[in-house]
C-alpha cells in the first residue's frame, strides 16, 4: 500500500479502513456467523459499520485541517498498454461527505435491522437466514465505499456493479415468496435488468472518456475535458447523456424507474438503506462527481433537469394512489431523487447535495418507521390469530394501509418518529425537509421556470400524500384485527428512529440560508457555487402550498376517518385519474408493450430464424459438420493412407527388409559369429592404427 | 644376427610351426601333440624371459594335465577325425583374410616402430620370477584373486564330476 | 635373451590369431577347444615379456590366474563335451544348436 | 658362454645318462635275482658268473627280433611312443645332487647338472607329468583296444596320484625353504626329513609306485585284464625301449626320495671326503629299488575302480593334511631352514 504524503502525515492514510471494516465484518459473519448465533452476528456488522463511520468522522476532521484532501492510493490494478487504473481513493469534501451520511445512516439501520430481522426471519419462516442478511449488508456498505471513495470511472463502476448486486440479492432476500412464489425474484430481477441498462449508458459513457481522454481517472478527464475546451463538445455532451442514463437506473429516473417500487420486496431495513438513502442517491453522486464534464455540456445539464423535475412529480401523483405503506414511500423517493437530480442538472450542486443528505435522513426514518408498524400489524396478527394462523399468508396484507389505522395511540413512539420524518418530507419549516428542497426550488425559481413549477406541484402532492398517509394509518379506529392488537417495537428498533428523528429535525442547520456551511464545506471540492439569496416569496409558497395539501388531505383522510373496507374517498371524484394513479400510470403495461412483448417477439425470431435456421441447421449441418466430414475424409483419404500408413507401411518394409538380410547373419553356427567378432576387432584396431597415424 | 636373436627365431618358428601344424592336422590327437609341443615351445621361451617359475607351471599343468585331458577325452570319445560335412562356402576364406588382417595390423604396430625395450638392457632384480618373488607377490598383493580362483577351481571340479557322472552306474 | 620386446610380443600376436583362426575354421569342439587354449597361451606371452621389460612379478601372477583359469575351464569344458557327444555322438560345434538336452 | 663349462655339462650328461642305462639293465637282473629268492627259486644264473652277463643277452635278444607294427597302427606315432616315453626318464636326474662340491684339476665341480636351479622340485613334477604321454600314445597308436584302454588307464592314474606326489613334496620345500634340489639336500646335513616327514614319505612311495606302473598299481600292464596294456603290440627294441624307460624311472624316483627324505648323498665323512656322497647315494637308492621289488614280490594288484578311490580318497588327503601340519609345524616350531 502506498500513500500519499498528505496521506501519510495526516489520518487520511486510514481511509482504506472505511471499506477493509465492514469486508471485515462480513468476512467474520461468513465464517463464524452461524455458529455464534444472532446477537453476535448483528453486533459484529454492526460494529464493523459503526467503525467505518468512525473513520469516515476521521477523515472529516482531518479535512478540516486540510481541505484540500488527499488520494490514497491503494494499489496498482490495472496496467495494460498506456492504460493505468490504479486503485486509489478519493478523500475530499464531496465523498467525505457522501461517507459520513452513508456510514452514519447505515450504522443506525444495522442496529435497527439487528432487531427487525430477528422478527422478520421468524414471520418468514426461516431464521437461518439471519446471517446471511447481514454478511449482505456489510457487502453493500464495502460496495458502497468503494463507489463513493473511488477516484476514477472505474473504480466508481466497481462499487457501482457491487451495491447493484447487492441490491439484487436483497430484493429477492426472500426470492421464494411474493406473487406465485417467485415475485421477489422477478422484483430482483426486474432491478438488476433496469440497472443493467443504465450500467450500459455508464459504460459507453466511460469508453467515450478514455477514447476522447485517455484516461479514466476523474481528474485526468477533466483536465483534459476542460483544455479540449468547444472542440470536445459533442463528446463531452454524448458521455453526460450516457451518464445520466447510468443515473437513471441507479436514481430511478424516468424511464427507468419502474424497478424500484418493486425493490419493496426486500425487507424493510433493505428499502431504508439501499433504496431510500444510499445505493438510489449514487446517481446524483455521480453527476455531482463529473459535475465539471455536464458544467461543459449544458444540453445535457437542461436534459438532467428536466428529467428530474418531470420524474419527481409523475412519481408524486402516482404516490397518491397507492395504499402499500411502502410503496407510497417509494414513490417518494422516486419524487425527492428526481429534485436532486433537478438540482445537480440546474447546477446547484450543493443544493443537490444538501437534500440528498437530510432526505436520507428521513426518508430512512420513514421506512423504518413504516417497518416498524408493519412489524407492529404483523405481532398484532400474530396475536389475534393465536399463533396457529400464518401470518404472512395471501389473505392479510400488513403492509396495506387500508388495513390499519389508530396505530397513533397502539405505537406512540413511533407515531412521534414518523410523523416528524412526515412533515419534514413534506418541507414544514424549520424542519430539514423544508431547508434543502426550498434550496432546489429556489435555484429552479432562478434557472428554469418549467422545472420550478414542476417541482413546486411535486412538493404539493408531496405534502398530500404523505398527509394521506399518515392520516389513514396512524388516526381513525383501527380497520382490522391485526391493527387493533399492533404493539410497540422494542427499543433496539425505536432507538434509531429517535436518531433519525433527531437528525431529521436538525438536518437543516447543515446549510441554513445565509451561512451554507455545506456549501462553504463542499467548495473545496466542487468549486464556489453562488447559492441564490433567500427568497422569502419561494419559501412562502412552497410552504403554504404545504400547508394546504396537508389541510385538504386532513379534510378528506382526518376528518372522517376510513371504515373498514370503505374506498378511497378520492377515487370516487377523479374516476379514471385516480385508476390511472394507483396503477402507476400504466407504465410497466406500456413497457410491457413497448419492449418486452417486441422483445420476446423478437427473440423467439431469431431463436428461430437465427439459431435454428441458420446457426444450427444451415451454419453447424451444412458448414461445420459437412466441412468436418468433408475435412476429415481428405485427411483420412488424402493424408492418412498415403502419409500416415504409407510411411509406416514403408517403415515396417525397410524393417522387414534390413532384418530378412541380417537375418541371414544368424546362421546358428558359432563359428560364424566368432567370424563377426574378429571382423569387429579388426575393424576397431585399423580405425585406431589410422587415428594414430594421422 | 646375434645368438640370442638366433635363438629367439629358432624357438619361434618352432613356436608357430606347431601352431599351424596344430591347426592343419586332420587328427585330433596330432592336433593335441602339436600343441603340446608349441605350449613346451613356449616355456623354453619363458626360461629364457626369466619366468622359471611359470615355465614349469605351463609346463606341470598346461602340458602335464590340460593336454593329457584333451588327449584322454579324444582317444575316449574315438571322435579324432575332423568332422565331414558340409562346410560354410565363405568361412575359411573369410577367417583367413580377418587372420592375415589382425596379423598385418599388429605386426604393423608392433615392429614398424619402436621395438620396445631390449630385454636385458634392464639389471633384473635377485630372485625375478622365481617361485619365492612370485609367490611373495601372489600370497599379499593378490591373494584374494588367488582365493576367488580356489574357488573357481573348486566350482570347476564340482561342475566337471557332475556333468560327466553316469547316472545309471550311480551309486556301486 | 637380447632381443626387442616387441620381437616377442608379435610373436605373441602370431600364435594368438593363429589361435583366433583355428577357431574359425575348425568344426571339431576339441580342436576349436584348443585353438582356446592357443589364444591363451599367446596372451600368457605377452604378459611374461612385458612383465620382463617392466620388471614387474605381477605378469607372472597374472599368467599364473591365466593357467589356473585355463585349468577350470577345460575341466568344464571337457566335461561339457563329454556330455554334448554321450548324447548327440558329435562333436561337430555346428550341431550344438539346440539349448534343450 | 662358456665352452668349458658345455664341456662339463656334456661330461656330467653323458655320466648321468650311461648311469641310467647301466642301471636299467643291472637293474632288471637285480630285480629277477630278488625275486627269485623272495620266491625260493634261483634266477638267472647261466649268462656269466652270477648271471652278471644275463642283461647283455637279453638286449642282444630285443635286437634281433623283428621289429613289427601292426596294420591300422599309427606308424609314426607308434614309433615316436617308446621314445617319449625313455626321454624324461633320462632327463628327469637332471636336477639330482649326487654329492657335494668336489676339485678336479683345481676347478670346483658340481656333482649334478643343474641341480641348483630354484625350480628343481618344480622340474621333477614337470618332467613327471610329461612322462604320461609315452605310455598314452603307445596305447592309443597301437589301434588296439587293449592297448587303449591301458593307455588311458595309465593316464588317469598318473594324473590322479601326481597330486598326491606333487603335496608329498611340499613337506621338504617348506622344511629346506627352498625349491632347489641342492638346497633341500644340503638342509638334511644333520638329520634327514623322513624323520619329520613320514606321512610325506610313505606317500611319495606310494605315488612313485603308480607313477611308475609299479605293482601294485601296475594296472596298464595288468596281464590277466588288459594282456599286456599299452605295450601289447611292441616288440623289438621299442619294447626294450619302454621297458627301459620304465626301470630308468624306478632309479629316478629312487634317487628323488633318497635325495628329499633320505638326506641324499649324506653320510659319516662325506665332509671330509667328498666323493663319499655318490656312494651313500647309491646305497640308498638301492635300499628304495629293495623296497619296490619287495612290495612287488608281496602285494596282489588293486581293482581299477579301487586304485583310483586310494588316490582321490586317502592319499591326496593325506597328503593334503601332512602339508598343513608341516607348515604348522615350520611356522610354529620353527622346523626347518
């Protein structure tokens, strides 16, 4: 391992630690965890990411006294020809930044996770599967380590395929149940393929910029991304369009979004961790990453924000249709992600930055605050069923709202957690919420009128809904057994959500107006950035706006609260709208239409008209098997009889002849050989007396 | 021509004259004789190289015993004309063009040269090839050869009496 | 005796392919037996000359093994042709082809 | 070289030689005289006083008989046997001391022809085992069946027991230290080896006797079995040939035992008087060829298969044992030279 100088004077040089502690940890899981049993499984991955987060404190302080960071270069990976990828990691605001977030929020979902799947394992059936979650999740976090600190395209793709497959694997964590026994795998499935695409775009993307700059080290492309200066234009335009259809699929962006509601499948500490905080939030840290190459693309900076804008309030309207607890969430996030990406598209990086950092504050509280009411639903049905019912059976979904309600006086605690990640979501000053996404919509306000006004209706409907939400689980009577007997979670699962909470409160002060201390932090790194001022115009309307969604939805959902059974009240009114909105807008249908049912068209096609016709019966009968026959009998007619045996054959004739006329030396007689034996002697002392001579 | 060097001459004519006669002889027992001359032949002329000892020994054994076996089984087995029959067409040409070959080549090398150290240009020591020097030599430098061919004697006899017992007259 | 090794020597050589030739050329077992021991003899010769020149007693021990060879095997050998002739009634060494008894 | 050194040696050769064949023929007469008295009868009395003239008739007799080889003989060998078979009978003594050094005309002689050689012994056993062919190839060129089966009878016997003679003359070499016929004769100064050495001189006695077809190991003779064995077809002088050979050889071993277990030509004064030392010699050989003709007057003739057991089976261990105790002996306490 070498370091830097910077690195090796200062605590920088611990920062492979940051990926070496939880492979630490999964390594340990793997071999011992089964035998250890729970509690130290879920201490150690705990521990193992709670020591990452230790040293990514570290490397805060340490860039406080050195903001100008520091590359650690870990080791030499690849050198082929003038390509050279070491394996180095970046330490710098940015991805510090990006450490402390995910290191932190995964810390508090592993502790939460270590009391979530213990009772998660038991309603599935099959706690031997305890360890293997974990040993999982210290994966992501290495993989997600290795995405953030990376220093080159490559390295950054490594990390990027590694939290992919991490994903996959614990989307379909219970790949035998779901829709016909096999919808978590489809779900899993259905992710990985959607990020496939995306991972293509990034890897054109990234052959784009070693064949345009010869290097796949960030700032080597930007260097000379910059000095190639207008010529490089188009280039540089094709690369940031291919990586934001990387982002796309990681971000959930249109069009590839459609994975990640599905990506509920998981558990709950699943869809907190990787599809609400960290793993979802790589798209945006990529672009802000290679914000120097869109800064020179603005084509492709106008099409980042606008895909955001229209992908955080389409997936807002479809929020408002749904009744899965977790699915609503989903949406969400699709919506906040898409303000990010707004943001990083507007340049407003920062902004960007801000509201991924405190959404992942309480978007992670929500979902587990969600886990930890469908957890309370489940113990409930559980307990009305008297043990003997299956309580993950086809009949009874805990994860429907429509199925709860009153959960506010059953789980206090956690109706306090969620009700503040709620209005922190739904951007109520001064919570955390309300600073990062006021930032975005007051850069849009500045930049692009269209994508403000989407956003703006996004943070309106992002307010109904998760008004809606809170209001049909957590007020009213209870709308089924399972609700009426939910109970309190035990402190190993409320204590983060307090944490969160906590964070969700007081994200905000990360970058109050005025003092933008994160932007005055991530300067360093992305350069100085002019937030706009303070508008008290735009932060009076988004949070009147707020308000007012919170209002109506308090006058639809609060008021009269639902009875069992009873309809959504909106559905009646929007008829049509609100089918289209619960069913997502037709979007997976229209995929469906689009490509798929074309693909397998397609596919069947070829398998036919390709591989059948021409590969197998024309290509490998006419071409290869006849040309082998055809090859083989000349060698066999050609080669082989002439050559091969007739050589042989000569061989054995010169044999047989050489011995039919030595043969006529073995007379028998013994005088005859003493005759040879003599010839021999004479033969050996004339060869001498002629050595002597000459 | 010195004497010695008649001398010499003398005794190998005679020498070779047995051989051949030896060689050429129809009989068998005439073949023995000539050998036995040609092997007396040879112990004059070790007298004469001052092997006393070994003379008396060609002599004793060689003339004295190896030959009369050679004679007792001739005249027991009555065999002493040379056997008839077809004889290979090549064999005697070949032999004697090898024989007169090996004789040239050697000849060649030994008297074309140097002729070697004159035999008595050399002081011989007090007692040389007496029986005393070479049974001092034999008893101490050689004695296990000595012993191995007491063996080989032993082993000889052994084989000799087994391979000619009668088996039918076995045990009178 | 003052005359040249050598003289002695080719003497030696003389009786030795004398003896080489009596093997080829003889059919009777005895008789080629013989030419054996003619062979031996030359070899003996030579040893006794060299041993002269060289002054070295060794020759003679060595001529002395010689003889007591030559002893052993022509009691062996005899024996053996004894044997050969009690059953084939030849002598002939051209007969003697077969290793069966 | 010397010529009057040849001179000597021709003079002592021709002694030694007309020693053996006046002593082949005195012997013949001296043995018919012994017999005929151990057997009470009276001898050769006619041819001169005593009979003394009875071997000149006899070799007048083989001299002009007719000199017959039969048909299928092989003729040159035939001929050649008898002399093979005499030569190493006469050269045999070669080695022989027959008495001290003595003066004659101021020159020190040797009484010997070459008995100081270091291979003496070895020449014996040498010139003994030459001594097999006469009689094997008299058997086998006669073409006789007879005569062939008493040549190879000889043959095996005097292989067998020229081991056993051979080890007999270990006991002397290693009290003498010495291969040296003068040296081993010259050690027995004081006290002769037979009295250390009787094992060794009991069975070169008995050695000499099968080596020399004596009875009774007179087996290639054997009259009754084989007719007359290897000599069936000989007659003439060829036969006194073989004959002679065959009691030239009974005084060269006699004088050879005399000289290695008897103290050779050693007697009262033979220092002061050298020429005393042919005459104890004598005497003693004589006292051997007494022995011979005794045994020969006394023993029946073994069986074949009887005679050959003796040899492998009690002789050459016996003899093999008299060597090791011998040299026990001279190692330990100190025997000998």
């Amino acid at each position: 391992m070498q370091f830097s100088e910077a690195a090796v004077n200062g605590w920088f040089g611990l920062v492979p630690l940051i990926i070496a502690f939880p492979v630490a940890g999964l390594l340990v899981n793997l071999v011992l965890g089964r035998r250890l049993g729970e509690r130290f499984t879920g201490f150690v991955a705990s521990a193992a990411v709670a020591l990452a987060f230790g040293v990514a404190v570290l490397q805060g302080l340490a860039l406080l006294e050195h903001p100008e960071g520091a590359r650690v270069l870990v080791a030499d990976w690849i050198t082929i020809g003038e390509l050279s990828v070491p394996w180095a990691i970046q330490v710098d605001t940015l991805s510090v930044t990006m450490m402390l977030m995910v290191t932190g929020v995964s810390t508090l979902i592993h502790i939460y996770a270590a009391g979530y799947m213990h009772d998660d394992v038991r309603f599935q059936g099959d706690p031997g599967r305890y360890t293997r979650f974990f040993i999982f999740f210290n994966l992501f976090v290495a993989a997600m380590m290795i995405l953030i600190s990376g220093d080159s395209f490559l390295t950054l793709f490594v990390g990027w395929e590694g939290v992919g497959l991490c994903s996959y694997l614990l989307i379909g964590f219970w790949y035998e149940k779901g829709k016909d026994g096999i919808g978590n795998a489809l779900a899993g499935k259905k992710a990985f393929v959607a990020n496939r695409i995306g991972d293509f775009g990034f890897l054109i993307a990234m052959f784009l910029a070693y064949t345009n700059f010869h290097s796949l080290t960030f700032e080597t492309v930007f260097e000379h991304a910059e000095a190639a200066g207008p010529e490089a234009g188009l280039a540089v335009t094709l690369i940031t369009l291919f990586l934001l259809l990387g982002a796309t699929g990681k971000s959930a962006q249109i069009p590839l979004f459609v994975w990640l509601p599905d990506a509920m499948a998981g558990p709950t500490p699943v869809s907190a961790l990787i599809h609400a905080a960290t793993m979802v939030t790589a798209g945006v840290y990529m672009i802000t990453r290679t914000h120097v190459l869109f800064h020179l693309a603005p084509v492709s900076s106008s099409v980042v924000a606008l895909v955001g804008a229209a992908t955080a309030f389409f997936a807002a309207t479809i929020a408002v249709g749904q009744f899965d607890i977790k699915k609503v969430l989903a949406y969400s996030t699709i919506s906040q992600l898409g303000f990010m990406v707004a943001a990083v598209g507007m340049g407003a990086h920062v902004a960007g930055m801000f509201h991924l950092v405190t959404h992942a504050f309480f978007k992670a509280l929500l979902f587990l605050g969600s886990g930890s009411v469908i957890l309370g639903v489940e113990h409930g049905h559980h307990a009305a069923t008297h043990g003997h019912g299956d309580a993950h059976g086809g009949h009874f979904d805990p994860q429907d709202m429509r199925n709860m309600g009153g959960m506010g006086t059953r789980m206090k605690a956690t109706f306090t957690v969620y009700l503040i990640g709620a209005l922190a979501l739904a951007g109520i000053p001064p919570l955390a919420g309300f600073f990062s996404k006021d930032e975005i919509l007051l850069e849009a306000q500045h930049t692009n009128l269209p994508v403000y006004v989407l956003l703006t209706a996004a943070a309106f409907l992002t307010a109904f809904y998760m008004g809606r939400q809170v209001f049909m689980v957590f007020f009213g009577k209870p709308r089924s057994t399972a609700a009426a007997h939910a109970k309190e979670n035990p402190p190993l699962i409320v204590l983060p959500l307090v944490a969160l909470a906590a964070l969700s409160l007081l994200g905000g002060a990360l970058n109050l107006p005025g003092l933008h201390t994160l932007g005055h932090w991530l300067e360093h790194t992305l350069g100085a950035e002019k937030a706009p001022e303070f508008s008290w115009l735009v932060a009076g309307v988004s949070t009147a706006l707020a308000l007012a969604a919170i209002t109506l939805a308090w006058r639809i959902y609060g008021r009269r609260p639902l009875a069992e059974n009873q309809p959504d009240p909106i559905a009646a009114p929007l008829g049509g709208l609100f089918q289209a909105l619960n069913q997502k807008w037709w979007v997976d249908e229209f995929y469906e239409w689009l490509v798929l049912r074309r693909y397998v068209r397609l596919s069947a096609w070829l398998a036919h008209q390709v591989d059948t016709i021409f590969w197998h019966n024309w290509f490998h009968d006419s071409v290869l098997a006849a040309g082998f026959r055809r090859g083989t009998r000349w060698l066999a007619e050609g080669f082989d009889l002439p050559v091969i045996d007739g050589a042989s054959a000569a061989l054995a004739r010169w044999v047989t002849d050489i011995g039919g006329g030595l043969r006529r030396m073995q007379s028998g007689y013994v005088r005859n050989y003493a005759v040879y034996v003599l010839a021999g002697v004479v033969l050996m002392l004339s060869f001498f007396l002629v050595r002597s001579l000459s | 021509m010195t004497p010695d060097l008649i001398l010499f001459l003398a005794l190998a004519l005679l020498a070779v004259a047995t051989a051949v006669a030896m060689l050429a002889s129809r009989s068998a027992v005439y073949s023995a004789l000539f050998l036995v001359l040609n092997l007396v032949t040879v112990a004059i002329l070790y007298l004469l190289l001052n092997a006393a000892f070994i003379a008396m020994v060609q002599v004793t054994v060689y003339a004295g015993a190896i030959m009369v076996l050679f004679l007792f089984v001739i005249m027991l087995l009555g065999s002493q004309q040379a056997a008839v029959g077809p004889d290979l067409p090549w064999q005697r040409t070949v032999s004697l063009v090898l024989g007169a070959a090996l004789v040239a080549l050697m000849g060649y090398v030994l008297l074309a040269g140097s002729r070697g150290t004159l035999l008595t240009a050399t002081a011989l020591l007090e007692g040389f090839g007496s029986p005393q020097s070479v049974g001092r030599v034999l008893f101490s430098e050689y004695m296990v050869p000595f012993e191995a061919v007491s063996t080989l004697l032993l082993a000889a006899m052994v084989g000799a009496i087994v391979l000619t017992r009668d088996e039918r007259t076995e045990g009178r | 005796m003052n005359i040249p090794t050598n003289y002695v020597v080719a003497l030696s050589a003389v009786l030795f392919t004398l003896g080489v030739v009596g093997v080829l050329i003889r059919r009777n077992a005895i008789i080629a037996f013989m030419s054996v021991e003619l062979m031996l003899n030359a070899a003996n010769l030579a040893f006794i000359a060299f041993a002269r020149a060289q002054q070295q007693v060794s020759g003679h021990v060595f001529v002395f093994f010689v003889i007591a060879v030559a002893a052993a095997e022509v009691a062996v050998g005899l024996a053996l042709i004894v044997t050969i002739f009690k059953a084939k009634h030849s002598i002939d060494v051209d007969q003697v082809s077969s290793l069966k008894g | 070289m010397n010529t009057t050194l040849l001179l000597e040696w021709l003079i002592k050769s021709v002694i030694i030689v007309f020693f053996l064949l006046g002593g082949f023929a005195y012997l013949t007469l001296f043995e018919r005289r012994v017999l005929a008295k151990m057997q009470v009868r009276i001898g050769p009395n006619r041819a001169g006083p005593w009979g003394l003239l009875q071997p000149v008739a006899d070799g007048v007799k083989l001299i002009f008989k007719e000199e017959l080889i039969p048909d299928k003989a092989d003729r040159l060998v035939f001929i050649l046997a008898p002399i093979i078979t005499v030569v190493p009978a006469l050269i045999v003594l070669a080695v022989l001391p027959f008495g001290p050094e003595v003066t004659i005309g101021g020159r020190t002689i040797h009484l010997g022809l070459a008995d100081d050689i270091n291979v003496g012994v070895l020449y014996i056993l040498a010139i003994a085992s030459i001594a097999v062919y006469g009689i094997t190839l008299a058997g086998w060129s006669s073409n006789n069946k007879y005569a062939l089966m008493g040549g190879l009878r000889s043959s095996a016997q005097m292989v067998s027991y020229e081991l056993a003679l051979g080890l007999s003359f270990v006991g002397p070499i290693l009290l003498a230290n010495s291969m040296s016929m003068r040296d081993i004769v010259e050690a027995q100064a004081d006290w002769w080896f037979v009295l250390v050495q009787p094992i060794g001189f009991v069975i070169f006695l008995i050695a000499t006797l099968a080596e020399v077809n004596r009875a009774p190991f007179d087996m290639p003779e054997a009259e009754q079995e084989l007719t007359a064995g290897y000599h069936v077809e000989y007659s003439g002088m060829k036969f006194a040939l073989l004959f002679m050979a065959e009691y030239d050889k009974m005084i060269a071993v006699s004088a050879i035992g005399a000289a290695l277990f008897l103290g050779g030509y050693w007697g009262p004064f033979v220092d002061q008087v050298p020429w005393l030392g042919p005459i104890y010699l004598l005497a003693k050989v004589l006292a051997i060829l007494f022995l011979m003709i005794w045994m020969r007057a006394t023993l029946p003739r073994f069986r074949y298969d009887r005679l050959m057991a003796f040899g492998w089976k009690i002789m050459l261990p016996a003899a093999l044992f008299n060597v090791a105790a011998t040299a026990v002996g001279v190692v330990l306490l100190g025997l000998g030279g």
